[in-house]
C-alpha cells in the first residue's frame, strides 16, 4: 500500500492537504515539528480530526542555530520561512524510510506568502531539502510541473488540486466538506512572525550567540530593557507573570522588588554592573505602588535568595524607560 507522510503545521492548509491524498487511499502519517517557537499543540488537535497517527519531532537546537543564522534570510521579521521549510522536509524525508513511506506532502499554497510561496521560494525549498523528487503539494498540484509520484501513478493527479493565492476561500468549502471545524487562523504559529517577539529576539542573539532555552521563554514576558551590552533588564507587567516568569529565571539572575509597596518584579540577566542595578531599582519605583514618592527603598538579591540589599531609588520616568525598550 502506498504511504506518505504528511507535514503538520497545525494549520488548515496542512491537514487539507493530509485529508486530499488520504481520499485516495494512502496511508497518511503525520509529521510535526517542535522548537522553541511553536509548539506540537495545533497540529495534534488538527490530525485527530482527520484521524492520522501524528509524530512529534523535536529539533529546536538546530532550528534555534538556522534562525540565528539562515542561508537564504529572514521574512519581515526573525522568520527564515524558507530555510525552515527545507528544514522541516530534510528531517521528513529522513523518516521515509524508517515508515516505510514513499513521498511527503504539504500544506504549502502557491502565492498564497508573497516572499516564501511564490513559484521561485517553493523550487528554491525542494531543492534545498535533499528530497526534490519526493515532495508533492496536493493543493497547488496542478500549478506545477507533475511530480515522480503523479507519473509513476502512485497518486492521482486529476484528484488533486490548482489552489492559488492568498484567497481561503477553497479551503474552507473543503473544511466543511469533511467536517473540519476546529482550526486556527492562518496568521497564529509561529513567534518569528510577531514583530515584539522578533525585536527581542534579535537583541538576545546579538548579545548571546548560544542563548539557552530559559533565555528565549523569558522573551515573553513583560517589558525588556536594555541599559548596557552585559545585562537585560525585565519588568513583569501582571501578577501572573511574576508567577510564571519564575520557572525560566536562575540563580544567576536577579530580582528586585519595591520593600514597602506592591508593584511589579523587576529581574535582571546577564552580568550587570552599576548602571544596570541602578537603572533596575529606578524601574522597581516607577512601577509599584510608590511611583509618587521622591524616592524608594528596593531590596534585591538573587533568584531564591533572600533579597537582603537595600537602596534608595528615585523612580524612572516613561521618558527615560521608552529610550532602552526592546
């Protein structure tokens, strides 16, 4: 019996794309992809509803080293959507044999991504992954040249479809054709392609060429500010995130907290010298309860220590605060 895997975003184009060659009677298996800036969850709600096994692959360090560095560049902001796909394919078209699977889908659309979909990314895409000859893409078939699979009958061409452009239009009808009810919308996924997250990110490498993982998790906390190239400083925004914030920070980090006023945690990361505990105790005073006051006493120490220093902070303004904002 024929067998495929299939790339699971997590998407609707993905699953649609599973759900086509599965009516033809191939077995489909799922792929999925996990790093440090999407995760598994969409894409196993998305198979169930079409009843594929799915498989979870883990390659955040690689993926993390491509982001920083990738051939062909990043989107319009840190998102190497081509160097990502071919990625993604590679590590696919290394499972084919150990599934016993003949070719791959996608869920990729042409023109539907002006810079990572046209005619010229998605050749650029299969020639980069190793796999050419065994990548098909069900919803654009028909726009491009026939694939090895097409032409050696193993999938039938006049089954699969001529989708293109950025119109959903198509998709959803075969959304609702086969009960698929339940699924994102297509700009959610990916934190590369949120502009905030993106900016922080940028900082973070220029600053850490091997960020650890905690490093990248606390880009999504409350406001980032940067006083001097050896430390970063964070301002949690909810009492929320002061709690969640917690399970990414080290001892190496520090935290400050207004002595006799509620108000938001301050952390600092990295190595920092005087301005940064300086500037992070003024920040400590213009967000807690005592911002009014001429000045603030700030306790600070390292993460589960006790906060057993002491200093007098007059409170930063906006003004001062918006010119080290990441």
């Amino acid at each position: 019996m024929t067998k495929a895997l299939a790339m699971i975003s997590g998407g609707l184009d993905s699953i649609l794309a599973a759900k086509l060659i599965k009516e033809q009677g191939i077995e489909v298996i799922g792929i999925c992809f996990k790093s440090y800036f999407f995760g598994p969850e969409n894409a196993i709600r998305m198979a169930k509803q079409i009843d594929i096994p799915l498989v979870v692959v883990d390659f955040s360090k690689e993926h993390l080293a491509m982001v920083i560095n990738p051939k062909h560049g990043h989107g319009k902001n840190m998102n190497p959507c081509i160097d990502c796909h071919a990625m993604m394919m590679n590590y696919s078209g290394k499972l084919l044999e150990e599934y016993g699977a003949d070719f791959i889908i996608t869920g990729e659309v042409l023109n539907q991504r002006p810079m990572s979909q046209n005619r010229s990314s998605l050749d650029i895409v299969k020639k980069e992954s190793g796999y050419s000859d065994k990548i098909l893409r069900p919803l654009c078939a028909l726009n491009l040249k026939p694939t090895r699979m097409e032409e050696e009958g193993l999938v039938d061409r006049e089954k699969l479809l001529k989708i293109s452009g950025r119109s959903r239009k198509e998709q959803m009808e075969l959304a609702e054709k086969w009960g698929i009810v339940d699924y994102p919308s297509p700009a959610g996924g990916c934190k590369l392609t949120e502009p905030n997250f993106s900016k922080r990110l940028f900082d973070l490498v220029a600053h850490d060429s091997d960020p650890s993982e905690n490093s990248i998790k606390l880009l999504n906390f409350g406001r980032h500010m940067r006083v001097t190239d050896s430390a970063k400083i964070i301002s949690t925004r909810t009492s929320d995130e002061a709690r969640d914030i917690r399970k990414y920070l080290s001892e190496d980090d520090y935290v400050f907290l207004a002595r006799d006023f509620g108000g938001s945690m301050i952390i600092v990361t990295g190595n920092p010298g005087e301005a940064d505990i300086e500037f992070a105790a003024r920040v400590t005073g213009r967000y807690c309860k005592g911002k009014g006051q001429e000045e603030v006493a700030v306790k600070y120490g390292r993460f589960n220590h006790a906060l057993d220093t002491i200093i007098s902070a007059e409170p930063a303004q906006d003004s001062e605060i918006e010119k080290y904002l990441i």
